[in-house]
C-alpha cells in the first residue's frame, strides 16, 4: 500500500497541464464547463481520486482508499485498479467492501484464478456454502485448483447443508466424469450424507482410473473409519502411503485404525515417528493427545502432554487434555487442578465448565458451586461469564429456582451486567413470562438503545406472541438496519412480514436467513411460508431436509402439528 511511484507519477502528470500554482488575479468562467464528459483517458475528477486513494493508503485509511480504487476501476475497466481496491479492502477487515471489490474485479478479469478464490473463501466464512462452491467449479473448469475436496471436508466438518451440494457436484460430474477431485469431493458429501453405498462406488470407479492420487486413499480410509469398518480403513491409509509416505493425514488415520484395532504399539510407531519429525511442533502433540483420548488411551496422551506444561507459556488446550486424562482416570480432584490452570484467554471458560460439570456428574454439585463461586473471586473480570456457566449447570440439574435466585442476587450487585440480564430474559420468556422478558430487555434497550440482540429478541417475540404488530416493526427494523447481515435479525423481518399478512414480502427474507443458517426454527418459517404461497413441493422438501438433518427440530415438529399436510410422509393433493 505504500506504493510511493504512483504518487510521484499521478502528481507529476497533475502539474504538467498546469501554467503556474499562482491563481489568476480575476476569476474567468470555466471554458470547459460546457464541454462534453471525457468517456476515455484518465480525467481529471479520476486522477484526483486515485491520488486521494493513494494518499489515504499511506495514512493507513484502507476503506477509502479502497473506495476510491473501486470507482476508477469501474469507470476505466481496469482490472489491476479493481485488484488493488481488493487488496486495500482486505486491509480494511470490510467484508463487505472486500466482496464487492472481488466481485468487480472478477468481472473485469472473468479468467483470474485470485478472484474466484478470494471470493470462495468470502462466500464459505459467511456460511454460504453454495456460492462458494460456484466459485471453485468455475476454478476447475479452467483446470485451476478449486480445492473441492478441501471444501467437502469443510463442509462435512462444519454442519453445511449437504443435499444441494451433492446435486450440484454430480451435475458438474455429468459434464465432466472424469475430474479427480470433483468425484472424491462428491464422494465425502455422499458418505457424510448417509449414502456410503454409493460414494464406494464411485472410489472403486476412480480407484480404476486413478490408483495413484494419495487423496482417493485418503478418502476411502475416512470414509470406511466412519463406517466402523476399521480394517479397511487401515489397509487403505497403508496403499495411500505407499504413494506419499510423508502424508501426516495418513499417518493420522492409519494411527486411528489401528488403535481401534487394537493394535496400540503400531499406532504409538507411527505417531512417535511423526513426533520426531516435527519436534517442536507443540500443536502437532495436542492433535496426538485428542486422537489418543478419543480412542481411549489416555496414558500414551498423558505422555505427550506433560512436556508441554513445562513450556513458558504453556498451551491451555494442554491443561485441559491433562483434565481429561484424569477425568478418564478417575482422578477429579487432579483433574481440577489441571483446569484451575488455564489463564484467561482462549480456554478459560471451557475449562471452568468442565470442571464444574464433572463435579456436579460425580454428584457433587455443591462442591461445583462452591469452584465457580472461588473462580469467580480470583477472576472478577469473568464474573458474568462464570455466572451464566453456574446457572446453566443449575438448569441441567434440574435446580430452577437456585439458578433463578443466583441470576437475581447477581444481578443485585451487577445490574447493568447485559449478559446477565438478557440471559434472565430469555429465562423469562422459557418459564412463558413475556411481561418479565420485556421488563429485562426494555432495561437493556434504556442504556443500549442500538443492541441490535436485544432489539431482535423483543421485536420477533412481540410479532410472534403479541398483536403489537407496529411496536415490534419498529424494533426489528431498528435491529435491521444495525445488522443487516445477521441471520437471526433477517428471519425477524421475515416473519413479520408473514405475521403482518406480507407472505409476498416475507419470502426473500426468509430465504437469505436460511442460507446464511440453516436451522430448525427458521426451516420452519421458511416451509409455512412456502405453504402459504402454494409452492407445497418445495416446502415438504424443505420439511424433509430438516427432519433428516436435526436430531432434533421441535420448532418443524410444531409445524407439522399444525399443517399435517407437511409430513413428508403425506400425500395429500396440492
């Protein structure tokens, strides 16, 4: 961004048409303010701009630089201005003034690989697995490297909708049936999906085609490891690392197959290999550790842990695997040891919470209490934080009222604690005490008027619950306007368009929310819109999708109830 030769040149061609820096002694009138705009060649209002958008790079103001770089690259067609308003844009951390500077220049340069890759991973952080997934075919059809088996380990790792990824990987394939990694990635999804017969299928056709990708093993060793099937996978991840012995996936996986079967001393072989490789990678010893205790060794896990407690500083995840390991091993009191250890900072409250909860599982939930209350007084800083982990242990114990009265003496001494008070609203609203939730929220709203949180919650509970239709557009528009991006806030909209009789108006709304997350609640206000609408097939598919992929949906459940006709099981006339 520092780029001081474009200053230099741009100022350098500002002056050239210039006489003199001395104004005239007498205003005249402009001769060129009749003439026509110049349609090509860099004007003067650009040039003015890119020295602006230089100027405010040096200064470190990446969002008007990049806004800047934008408007000339729109104006000239210039893809190497749209590239470098993207990069000014990353600087800015907009994601939004980043995407439509990627956009821009994709358009300009449709062929560049750096775009589309910019632009897949923009689509995939905000949970738009579909457009993301556009973005890396366009790379494979160029021969490019879309990485769609990176993406459908993503995919899988991370919840996304899988059906219409499956739909659009198999319509890529019929295009091209002989793209690698398209058929595995198609082949992860189709597994992760519950269609293991049919992803076995299509690795045995390209294991026929391709016996020498290390990334075909790969996958049928995760795949069969899913499966039970453990010694399949071990003898997969073996032909795997006949092609690539140095793949610490494999080496990982064949590890996992062969502890499940039994055979500790080959996996701890191959494992301590790895470790010797990589020495001073402490990571690489937590990742060991939590395949260990995953498979219920915690000993040789407890022997690669120790010696990262005596690092400075050492890793929090280390002393909560060594919470764990003696947790596994009966030791509770050790085990609360290790987790009083983590600092605050990443760790922190799992770690709390673990040990509260292990404590209350071992029937001591006095002793639990009394942990949470010390931690509290060591750590002022995380007092809200370690109350809410207190009531929420108290709720799952089955002990309302103490939770109730710890939230309230709490909020005694802390009453402008927001986290507190709207987690005793939503308390409130679960006990069908709308007057006590509206109480907390209002309080909130008086001292944090742009929460848009708060502004959701009572907007979408006064137009679901409630008849005060205008009371609640207010707020959720409020909220809307604040985060327009935010999932839950953009189903808000939705649904009051449909509680205001607007189902016309609901469905865009509706529509985004369940891309941007797909969940129950907003599946199901998606479906009885569908419904409304008369688009009854999409809906029951909709209602199918979820009931598949949730164990448990009571909001779609409700629905059901209520519209019969919407059982995939139905079949009803449209």
């Amino acid at each position: 961004m520092h780029a001081r030769w474009l200053v230099t040149t741009l100022t350098a061609t500002w002056l050239a048409g210039c006489q003199s820096l001395t104004p005239p002694p007498t205003q005249v009138a402009d001769p060129m303010a009749t003439a026509p705009p110049i349609e090509s060649g860099l004007d003067a209002d650009s040039l003015a701009t890119l020295i602006t958008a230089e100027l405010a790079g040096q200064r470190g103001q990446f969002g008007e630089a990049a806004q800047g770089y934008l408007k000339t690259a729109r104006r000239y067609h210039s893809p190497a201005l749209a590239e470098r308003a993207t990069l000014a844009a990353r600087y800015a951390d907009d994601p939004a003034q980043l995407t439509r500077a990627a956009e821009t220049w994709q358009t300009l340069a449709p062929d560049a690989e750096a775009p589309a890759r910019l632009l897949a991973g923009i689509a995939q952080q905000r949970g738009d697995w579909t457009g993301s997934l556009e973005q890396r075919l366009t790379l494979a059809r160029r021969d490019g490297q879309g990485d769609l088996t990176g993406f459908a380990e993503a995919a899988l790792e991370q919840g996304a909708a899988l059906p219409p990824l499956i739909a659009r990987l198999r319509r890529f394939i019929d295009r091209q049936p002989d793209h690698p990694d398209a058929l595995l990635a198609t082949a992860l999804l189709e597994a992760g999906n519950g269609n293991v017969q049919r992803a076995d299928e299509r690795l045995d056709r390209l294991v026929a085609r391709h016996p020498d990708l290390p990334d075909l093993w790969l996958a049928k060793t995760r795949i069969a490891l899913q499966q039970g099937r453990d010694a399949a996978a071990r003898d997969a991840a073996k032909r795997g690392l006949d092609l690539a012995p140095d793949d610490s996936r494999l080496i990982l996986l064949l590890a996992q197959a062969q502890l499940r079967l039994g055979d500790v001393d080959a996996a701890q072989s191959q494992l301590d290999a790895l470790i010797a490789q990589h020495a001073d990678a402490p990571q690489l010893r937590l990742a060991l550790a939590q395949l260990y205790l995953g498979e219920g060794y915690p000993a040789p896990a407890k022997r690669l842990l120790l010696p990262l407690i005596d690092d400075e500083p050492s890793p929090p995840l280390a002393f909560i695997l060594l919470g764990n390991v003696a947790e596994q091993e009966g030791e509770i009191d050790n085990a609360l040891l290790y987790y009083r250890q983590v600092p605050p900072g990443d760790g922190f409250l799992e770690a709390r919470q673990r040990g509260a909860r292990m404590l209350a599982d071992a029937g001591r939930l006095s002793d639990a209490r009394t942990f949470l209350h010390i931690e509290r007084l060591r750590h002022p800083e995380a007092f809200g934080d370690l109350i809410a982990l207190e009531v929420d242990l108290l709720g799952d114990q089955g002990e309302d009222t103490a939770a109730d009265a710890l939230l309230d003496r709490a909020l005694t001494s802390h009453p402008d604690d927001v986290q507190l008070r709207f987690m005793r609203a939503m308390r409130h609203y679960h006990d069908d005490d709308l007057a006590g939730m509206e109480r907390d929220l209002r309080y909130i709203l008086a001292r944090h008027p742009d929460n848009a949180t708060a502004l959701n919650a009572l907007g979408y509970t006064l137009a679901d619950e409630t008849s005060r239709l205008d009371e609640a557009r207010q707020l959720i528009e409020h909220a809307h306007r604040l985060a327009p991006d935010d999932p839950a806030i953009i189903d808000s909209m939705g649904w009051l368009q449909h509680r205001l009789g607007n189902d016309e108006a609901a469905l865009p709304y509706l529509r985004e929310a369940y891309r941007r997350q797909p969940d129950p609640e907003i599946a199901a206000h998606l479906a009885e819109v569908l419904w409304r609408l008369g688009q009854r097939s999409e809906a029951r598919a909709l209602v199918a999708d979820t009931l598949e992929r949730f164990d448990t949906h009571p909001p779609i459940d409700d629905l059901i109830q209520r519209l019969p006709s919407l059982a995939p099981a139905s079949t009803q006339p449209e």
